[in-house]
C-alpha cells in the first residue's frame, strides 16, 4: 500500500499503529495471505477465479436493497 491517498490514514486504522509504522518504513512486500490476515483484503482467491469471484461479488451487490446500498 502507497502511503498516499489515505494511506497513512487507513493503514493504521486497519494493522495498527506499530504495525502499518513497520511497512511504511521497511517497504517490504507481503503476499495475499499476510495481507488477509491484516485485514487489508477481504479474501483471496486463486487468480483464475479471480474474475468470477469479483462478478458474483458485484452481482450479489447490485441485487440488495439499492436504497441502502447507496446510502
């Protein structure tokens, strides 16, 4: 995550202070299951399922309740 676009903002609300401190400073690279278990993706999927994974996402989105998903 670049620390820019409220990245310094977000960060260390989602890992934590000393934890988000870490990665800014180090720049080190974390794979998908580290990222999962920060908290910073919601799941993670194999990268052949990745587009049917996003389309039943938004599809399971767009058939809720479009007043309180907009709101």
């Amino acid at each position: 995550m670049f620390p820019d676009y409220g990245g310094t903002f977000f960060l260390p609300e989602l890992v934590g202070p000393a934890k988000a401190a870490e990665m800014f400073y180090t720049g080190d690279m974390i794979n998908a299951v580290e990222a999962m278990r920060l908290g910073i993706v919601n799941r993670v999927v194999p990268a052949a399922q990745l587009e049917s994974e996003a389309l039943a996402l938004a599809q399971k989105i767009a058939s809720g309740p479009g007043i309180a998903i907009r709101a």
